[in-house]
C-alpha cells in the first residue's frame, strides 16, 4: 500500500515535471524568436535563467532513478490516470506497449496547450465573427442615411432639417432666453479683432465676411489668435484681393486697442465673445476653416475657384458652426447603433463583454471600417449633388482621416503587437506556474 501511495507521489510529481518541460521548451523557442528582432530585457533573462536551473535539477533527479523505479512508476502512472477522459486514456495506452513513460507524460496535455496558444493567439483575437460584420455595416448604412436625409446641405432644396433647425435660434430677434444671454455677452465680452473701422488696409473684410477672414472667430483656432489679439490689442486675419483672388495672411493694429487683461481674462472674453456670435444669421466658420484661406491654389467649378475662394464661398453660402454640428450628428447616429448591437448581442447571448471589447484593437476597427462606411456614403453624397462642396460632411472626414493614422500604424506593426501579446501570455503563464 505504502509503495503504490509512492509510486503515485511520484507519477504525479513526473506530470508536473513534465508539464515544466513542456512549458519551459515552448518558452525557450519563443526568447530564440524574440532575440533575433530585440534584445531581451536583463531581468527577463535572469528570470528564465533560475527557470532553467530548477528545470535541469527536476531532470536530473529523474534521471538518477533506476529501471525498478521507472517500471513502479509506469504501472503507478495506470492507476494515477484511471479516471482521465477517454481522449487522455488512448494517449495512456501507449504504457502498455512499453513506451517511455516521460515521453508519454510529457505529451500528455500537448493538444491541450496547443488550443490554449490557438485562442489566445493574436490574430483569434482580431478575428470578426458573422454578426461583427452585419453589425458594423448596418451601423455605416445608418451613419449614410442620416447624412443625406437629416444633414443635408446647409441652405437651399437639400436643406438639412437639423440644420434648419438649429438655425431657427436667432439671437438678433431678442425676447427669449438666449438672446438675452447672447446680447449680454456681446455688450461685455468687447473684443480688438471684432471691429470694421479702422481696418481698412484688410482688404475684403465687410460685416458679412468679416468672422470668417479674421482668425479670432474661429470656435477652436481663435483661442489661440483670438486670445493673442486680446493681449496684444491687434487684428489677426486673412485679407482677399477680389483683383488678384489671392489671400494674405496679415496682422494689424486694432482701432480699440490693448485692453491691459490678464490671460485668464482673454480666455474668458474670447469664449464670452464665441457665444455672443454663435445665434447671428451669419454665425461662426465651422473649425478649421479659415485656415483654407491660405491655401490660393487650385480651379474648381465654373469659376476655376481656389480652395480658398471654395471655403470663402462656403461660408457665406451657411456653412457654418451649426451645420458643422450637424453634420456630428451622422457620427453619433453610427456609433450609437453600433455599440447598441454589440450590447444587445451582450444581452442575448453573454458571450463577448462589451466593456471588455471597447478596448480592444479588434473594436477600433470595427468603429472604423463602420466610419469608412459612412464616409463612402458622403462621398456618394456629394457625387449625387454633381460635385457641391456644400455637401461635404466636415465632421465626417475629420473623423476618418483621425482614426486612418492609427489603423496604418497598427497594421504595420501588427508583428510587433502580437510579439508583445505573446510576452504577457508568457508572464503570466510563469507566474502562474511560480
């Protein structure tokens, strides 16, 4: 009885040697691959050092075991496995044709392993099932529709109804509460770069133009020259030569002045003044916009329009801020549909955590082949209007062209991220194991 207790003492001890010599040979190969691309961090190598060194006297105490013993083991390693699956006992029978009982436990939990690092691998992991794609596109057909439908143009037969809407809040009218709040920003938040007289040597600037070729009016751009023609009592804007059709960057002394403010005081003029603007018939520049001002290249149209007389014309024709946020609306439309599948399917089935899968690289990808989507719609939008710049989703293509960077970069070092995913594996692996 006490002998074939130690036989299964040391059957089991050989199954987790075995094991050990397993592991130990998938982690050697693995550090033989990753030296040949980087060099191995010290504390990583002395770590696998002290592995190998226990490993190699796990091998020689079975090595100084005898035949006797080896035999006590095997007939021991029959019993210790009696109740394994029926796949793990076909294994197990090779110990009755006398085979190595090492080399049976060492492949004992092979196949086992092997499936393990099969679905933990990268490339399974970024892997989309039936229902990612039917998701995903359902999402960008949405996001396209509500471009067309919803967003439309931001003036004339196509006019977008969210468009129109947001437009129906007019601050000049008076008598509601947003027209006070704007009229009352207007009377205090009294900046340099907002006036007419005096700057005369900007050419082009009129009262209908005049927030879209002076920088200060832009909703992002101007807290930067905005608030520096705050500090510095100056005129920061792009003036335009209907002789020439050419822009000029130019910056001049404003008639009111430095104001003496602290830079905390400008930031809050600055955005007072945005807010006061914002409700006008002509409203603000969408962002970034006036910046295309400096760009006096390009023939477009009938009129062979540079890219900046394109951006000036756009303005004056609506395109403006609350177009601009109009236009988000197409985004959200996407995003919303697409996570609200993803939960559903969350719901339904219990399989795939939706808080799990929002981080990884396999939903950014997603998100963007759902962007591509709709901004393949936009395109088709424009196509659809023979060509209108009016039709372009800004929004829209800001967010591709965001999102474009980082899927080229992971796709170019998907190598190195899965390298990367491999060495957590490894770690964690090892820590279990230690």
């Amino acid at each position: 009885m006490l002998e074939s207790q130690k036989g299964k003492q040391l059957a089991t001890r050989i199954v987790k040697v075995a094991e050990n010599l397993e592991q130990a040979q998938d982690e050697i190969d693995y550090i033989e691959s990753a030296l040949a691309r980087v060099d191995e961090q010290a504390e990583e190598l002395e770590t696998v050092d002290d592995i190998l060194s226990a490993i190699e006297s796990d091998i020689a105490s079975i090595e100084a075991l005898t035949s006797d013993e080896l035999t006590e083991l095997s007939e021991a390693a029959k019993l210790t496995f009696v109740d394994l699956p029926p796949d793990r006992m076909q294994r197990n029978s090779r110990l009755d044709e006398g085979a190595d009982p090492l080399e049976v436990l060492k492949t004992l939990f092979q196949s086992e392993i092997e499936e393990k690092l099969r679905n933990d691998s990268f490339r399974m992991a970024l892997k989309w099932e039936p229902f990612d794609y039917w998701a995903v596109g359902t999402a960008g057909l949405l996001a396209a529709v509500t471009d067309f439908f919803l967003v439309g143009l931001p003036a004339g037969v196509h006019a977008g109804p969210i468009t129109a809407w947001l437009k129906s809040f007019n601050s000049n009218k008076g008598g509601d509460c947003l027209s006070l709040v704007a009229q009352e920003m207007e009377r205090v938040c009294k900046v340099p770069y907002d006036t007419l007289k005096g700057t005369e040597s900007i050419a082009g600037m009129c009262g209908r133009t005049h927030r879209f070729q002076s920088l200060g009016h832009d909703p992002v751009v101007g807290f930067v020259f905005g608030v520096l023609d705050i500090l510095r009592g100056s005129i920061t804007a792009f003036s335009y030569d209907q002789l020439t059709r050419a822009h000029k960057f130019i910056r001049t002394e404003s008639p009111s002045g430095v104001s003496g403010v602290t830079l905390i005081e400008a930031f809050l003029l600055q955005l007072g003044h945005l807010v006061s603007d914002v409700a006008t018939p002509s409203g603000l520049p969408a962002p970034f916009t006036p910046l295309l001002q400096a760009i006096n290249a390009g023939r477009f149209g009938p009129g062979e329009m540079t890219v900046a007389e394109v951006a000036r014309w756009m303005y004056g024709r609506g395109y403006d801020l609350r177009h601009f946020l109009a236009s988000g609306v197409s985004l959200g439309t996407g995003q919303a549909v697409l996570s609200g599948l993803l939960l559903l399917r969350e719901l339904t089935s219990g399989d795939i955590q939706y808080q799990e899968l929002k981080t990884t690289l396999k939903f950014q990808r997603m998100t963007f082949t759902m962007t591509c989507i709709a901004t393949l719609g936009n395109a088709g939008k424009i196509t659809l209007l023979q060509g209108n710049p009016l039709a372009i989703n800004q929004a829209q293509w800001m967010r591709f062209f965001g999102q474009l960077g980082p899927q080229i970069k992971s796709w170019l070092l998907q190598d190195e991220l899965e390298l990367e995913r491999l060495r957590k594996l490894n770690r964690d692996g090892w820590a279990n194991l230690t």
